[in-house]
C-alpha cells in the first residue's frame, strides 16, 4: 500500500499546486499569504507532509467501510476541511471568497485522493 499512497500524495500535491496557481491572483488578493511570490521550501515539504497525513487518514478510513470512493470523499469533504473552513469565516471573520478558495483546494484534494486509491481498491 505504500506506492499508492506516495502516488495518491503526489497527485493531491500537483493539483493543489495547480490550484493555487490558477486562482493566484484571486489568493493574493484575498491574504496577504497568498501574495507571496513563491513558497519557501520548508513550506512545500510541510505541505507535502499534510497531504500525506491526508492520504493515510482516507486509507484508514476506507479500510473500514464499503462505501465507494468518491462517497467517502465527499464526507471526508463536508466533514472536515468544509465545517473548519465554515467555522473560519463565522468565529474568526476570514472572507467567504477564501474560505471558498479553500474549500474548492480541499475538495479537489480529496477527489484526487480518493481516485487514486480506488485504481489501487
């Protein structure tokens, strides 16, 4: 299992990066985090270590259901980085915009994610 869960954080990786390089602009104009030019390299292996953390938690969780996939992605979603980034914008006042940002980042991961370990399923 360990091949699919380095491709899985690979491909989650590349697309978030995809991600914030299309909607750039849109990030620097919401946070100043986001007007960085490019991230330091400390910043993309901390990054790369969260989409790992995130890969091995849906491979546990998928090794206790039966659920497909892309149901437990959508799940995973809502359950997590959605109610976190939900509760952002109501306690802390972080934009919609971003907070939206985010989540689109977020889901997408999990798509990736889950698509890749379900070749391996």
């Amino acid at each position: 299992m360990v091949i699919p869960v380095l491709v899985a954080s690979v491909a989650a990786f590349v697309v978030s990066a995809v991600w914030y390089t299309a909607f750039g602009r849109v990030w620097a104009e919401l946070s100043p985090a986001g007007a960085a030019a490019r991230p330091s390299p400390w910043r993309l292996g901390a990054e790369f270590g969260r989409t790992l953390v995130l890969v091995v938690v849906f491979v546990v969780l998928a090794a206790g259901t039966s659920w497909p996939a892309w149901s437990l992605a959508a799940l995973v979603w809502a359950g997590f980085p959605l109610t976190i980034l939900a509760g952002s914008v109501l306690h802390e006042r972080v934009p919609v915009c971003l907070a939206a940002l985010h989540a689109g980042d977020w889901l997408v991961k999990i798509v990736v994610v889950a698509t890749v370990l379900g070749v391996w399923r």
